[in-house]
C-alpha cells in the first residue's frame, strides 16, 4: 500500500527549513538520515507539515521532534471525521486552505485536497510550480480514497494548477504532471462505467465480486482496497440516482426505478 514507503521532504535553501510529512514510527534509519541530512546541509527544522492523519505520514513526529535540537512546529488540518492518530502528547497548529510558508527559497502554499482522506493537503512550491501530492497522486499505480466526489473535485483543482512536477507521498517523482493527472481522472470515470456495465450484465452482484468482475490485471493482495473504492463508486452511483442495494447485493437503476 506504501509502494517502497513513504516519502517525506524537506524544503528550502536557508538556515531554517520545512520538513514534509514524518514518515512512519520506529524507523531508525530515516531519523539517522534526516540528522545527517540537516548536518550536511547546515540547517534546522523551523516546521513540520504533516499531509493527513494516517500513520505511515505522521507517525515518526515524535521521532522527529526527539532527534532535533530545535523543536519545530507541527502544523496539520484538523481531522472532523474521527479521531486523530495517536502520537503522544504532540501539540500542533490548525493548518487552513491557502495557508502560505516562505522559507529561504521557497513560497509554500497549503491546498486543502479532500477525497484519499477528509483531512487531506497537497502543497504548491509557487516559486518553481512543484506540487507535493501526499496522497492524492502517487508515482506509480492510483490511489485510494475515502470520498469519491470530494477526490474528483480535489483532482480537478490540481489539474487547474498544471505543475510542472508533482513529488508525490509515495513512488517516484511524476515527470509528466498534467498527463498523470487527467489519467486519474479519466481512470476513475471508465472504473465508474465498468461497475454500471456490470451491474447491467449481472443484476445483484456483491462487492466483492464486483472486484473478481473488473478488478483483473491486479494481484489478490490487493482485492481488499480494490473493494473499498468499488464501495465507494457505488454510493457516488447511489447519490447520482444510478444504483440501489438491496442486503448488500447492487443493482443499476432504470429510468423506470427513479
């Protein structure tokens, strides 16, 4: 799910620097790492910019905030749909859509990307138009997500930015930023007509095989998450008047069922 792990990164050219996202907890050898890497370089954490709640993002902030000598600030939007992750007694600041960061080099500012989850953010590097995707795009393959509708719109305003990189969460950087991107979207519509072609050549079918039905170039291993976003294509197709359930099976709506 975390393609080779996750990436984070940090950002600017001066004494005082942003780190993005912390990685996961217990990694040894990524703070060893960043120690190095700020040794070399001559420079401090001023921030840490966590991109959403999930664990492989925010969870080695307190490594983190342990291995520096100059505590840094903690910024993340917060998560409304649950409870955040728990990493101890870390205090953070409320990050808000827009937001800007300038450190030496760098004008960094904070794009509120819902759909992989409700607390999502990507970051636009306007000087040099690099978008740091967190988990709304990903070098390699396509990405889950919480909300269907709310990742379409999220997807759309990054494709209005049209970046000249994208450095994603996860996977390499993406060369060819506007190409990927309309390929999400373009993906996530023709995966939207394979559920309705399915739905209409076998009426009340589960989604789990919904995923054995158009899930096929992928391996097993990954059916579990190919199911989520199929549950979540479905209620979009519900929403829209498209599909009904009935016990857990789906069946596409006629214009007679409406």
């Amino acid at each position: 799910m975390t393609l080779q792990g996750t990436n984070t990164y940090v950002i600017g050219t001066g004494k005082r620097r942003l780190l993005v996202d912390a990685g996961e907890p217990n990694k040894p050898e990524y703070i060893d790492n960043l120690k190095k890497l700020l040794v070399d370089e001559g420079c401090e954490l001023s921030d840490v910019i966590v991109t959403h709640w999930h664990m492989d993002h925010v969870g080695g902030v307190p490594d983190v905030l342990s291995a520096v000598v100059n505590v840094p600030m903690v910024h993340k939007l917060p998560r409304l749909d649950g409870p955040e992750s728990d990493i101890g007694q870390v205090a953070m600041s409320k990050l808000v859509d827009g937001q800007i960061f300038e450190v030496e080099g760098s004008v960094v500012e904070v794009l509120h990307t819902p759909g992989h989850t409700a607390d999502h953010v990507a970051l636009y590097l306007k000087n040099d138009g690099v978008l740091l995707s967190a988990d709304c795009i990903l070098g390699e393959g396509t990405a889950v997500f919480e909300d269907l509708h709310s990742y379409m719109l999220s997807l759309q305003r990054i494709l209005d930015l049209a970046p000249s990189q994208i450095y994603p969460g996860h996977g390499p950087v993406i060369e060819d930023p506007v190409s990927k991107i309309k390929y999400y979207i373009q993906h996530r519509l023709q995966r939207e007509q394979q559920i309705l072609k399915a739905l209409e050549d076998t009426p009340l079918v589960t989604p789990p095989q919904l995923v054995q039905l158009i899930y096929k170039e992928i391996p097993s291993t990954l059916h579990k998450a190919a199911e989520v976003n199929v549950r979540h294509h479905l209620e979009k197709l519900r929403k829209d008047g498209k599909a009904a359930e009935t016990d857990g099976s789906w069946r596409k709506l006629e214009y007679m069922d409406i």
